[in-house]
C-alpha cells in the first residue's frame, strides 16, 4: 500500500516550485541537488550507488517525484528495492528498453531494471518515438520477449523491422521473420477499448503486487510540458489506466518523472550527447514558465488523485 506521504528526490527544482502539490500532500524532500549535474541523462555506477546508498535506509513506498524526464533512469535505483514478486507497469512515450552503454541512463533503464529477479513481469504502455525502428530498435533488449517476461503496447507505431535478429513469440508483438529480417506488427492502443484492453492484461499478470512508474512524456502537450518529445495519450486515458491498476492490484511503488527543467549538464561531453539526444523543439520552448508550471502540477494532482484515493 501506498504511503500518503509524498517524496521529492530533487534533483532539478521542478517539483519543489509546485506549491499546490506540496500543500495538498504532506511532503518528505530529498536533497539530490548534489547529483544533478552528473546523473542527469545517464550516470556512472558511482553516482548511481551514492544514490541508492542516500535511499536505502527509507520507507520503499512513497509516491516518488523524480523532476525531468532527464533523470527517469532514477526508477531503475526504486525499483532494484523491490524485495517481492511484483510486476513494473511503465508508462512512457520512449521505451527505455536500450541494451548499449550507458547502463545507467535513461533510455536504458528498463533493460537494467529487468535484473532485478522479483520483477516477475515489465509491462510497456504507450510509446510511439523513433526508438521503435531503425536503430534504435536494433539495440533493443529484444531478448526479453522472449520469456514474456516483457510485454510492449505502443498506442501508436507503424510496424517496424529488425534486420539479422530473432524476434521470439510473445502476447504483444506479432513478428513476421523473412530470411535476413523481420518486421514487427505492434498491439496499438489506439485501436482498442483501454478498459477491456486492461483488464484483460491485469487478469493474465503472475502476481498482484505492481510498481507504477510514469513519465509525463506519454501526454500530449495539452497536458504535459516536459524535455521530451510529444506523446499521444489524452489525460484521462492515462487515468484511466492507472485507476483500473489501483482498483485491482496492489500498489507498492510510484514514481512520476516528466516535469521540465532546463537540462543543465556536468561536462562537455555529456552536454553534446544531450543535445543529440533531446529533440531539437519540444513544446515548453515557447510557452511561459508560470504555464509549465501548471499544466504540470494539475496533472501530478490528477495522478496523486487516482493512486492515494
């Protein structure tokens, strides 16, 4: 069960800034301003065991900010603190699934996550970036599906093509393997009823505990300003998700990453590795801060609502 006591790891100042959010909820604030340069994006096994070292003497159950999208790779410390049978449900434009260095970064973390034996089942939902073809897809932690312990549901992605790698069985993906490739069919979520659609999936999980991590990014701008690109779901399909994880499981972990902060950087190199990675525009370029400010806090309301009714 969810403690009703927030925490806010602040790394950026994102969260901190949202004084409606920390009035409606008592607050427990840790101090990672320390870290934010060095762990933002990606992070050494260095700073990322100082990290969990700060965390390891807490409660395992609070609703967890993290601050920008930039620091999501920060669920995969939570989450190797889970000591049951569990299932991680992610809810993510971007499928963080990367097998290539950095380890401990942000589009790799899920692959990292995974090693931790007590997830019992990751669950994928909502993405719809480049990293669902190309090559971004060649060094996807394909192998994961092939166990079903990993399961991936885009809410939108035309079919993609993997070229000299197996794609296994697996509930979620139709694969189609011709001599040097194969193209992969994705489950959209666009195109089914989310409520049935969820119920059937909570239904076929191995176990009734389950860690909620989300990132912003899976909204559309309407409600979500984050460093990332846009996602596709609405608000209240998002919501409508995570009440119907809530209504049926147990709930032992969240956290909540996508708010935005301008991406300040430790070096040189991680800087230009920042500017290649993040898109070029996204859509609080252009919008006033008091608004960024907002939109994210209503949502981050909206979340807090569902999960600690």
């Amino acid at each position: 069960m969810l403690n009703k006591t927030i925490r806010v790891l602040n790394f950026d100042g994102s969260i901190i800034q949202q004084s409606g959010l920390l009035c409606r909820y008592p607050a427990k604030v840790v101090d990672c301003t320390d870290f934010a340069a060095s762990a933002r994006l990606f992070m050494s096994q260095a700073v990322r065991n100082k990290i969990a070292g700060k965390l390891a003497s807490e409660e395992k159950n609070y609703p967890t900010f993290l601050g920008s999208g930039d620091f999501h790779h920060i669920s995969e410390v939570l989450t190797a603190q889970i000591d049951q049978p569990a299932c991680l449900i992610v809810f993510d434009f971007h499928p963080d699934w990367d097998i290539l260095p950095p380890r401990f970064g942000c589009g790799s973390w899920v692959s990292q996550a995974l090693k931790n034996k007590n997830i019992s089942k990751c669950i994928l939902i909502g993405m719809g970036s480049d990293d669902l073809s190309g090559f971004g897809l060649q060094t996807a932690n394909l192998n994961s599906l092939a166990d079903g312990r990993l399961e991936i549901y885009p809410f939108r992605h035309k079919p993609s093509r993997v070229y000299l790698r197996g794609i296994a069985e697996n509930v979620s993906v139709i694969a189609k393997k011709d001599f040097f490739s194969s193209r992969i069919i994705w489950q959209e979520l666009e195109k089914k009823d989310l409520t049935d659609f969820f119920l059937n999936l909570i239904q076929r999980l191995p176990v009734n505990k389950a860690y909620i991590s989300i990132d912003k990014d899976c909204l559309k701008s309407d409600f979500a300003f984050t460093n990332w690109e846009e996602g596709s779901l609405s608000l209240n399909q998002l919501l409508t998700m995570v009440k119907l994880i809530c209504n049926n499981l147990d709930i032992i972990g969240l956290d909540i990453t996508g708010d935005y902060s301008y991406p300040a950087i430790s070096n040189r190199l991680k800087a230009a590795l920042s500017r290649l990675d993040h898109p070029k525009r996204v859509a609080a370029d252009n919008a006033p801060k008091d608004l960024i400010l907002k939109v994210n806090e209503q949502v981050n309301l909206k979340i807090l609502q569902e999960v600690l009714a």
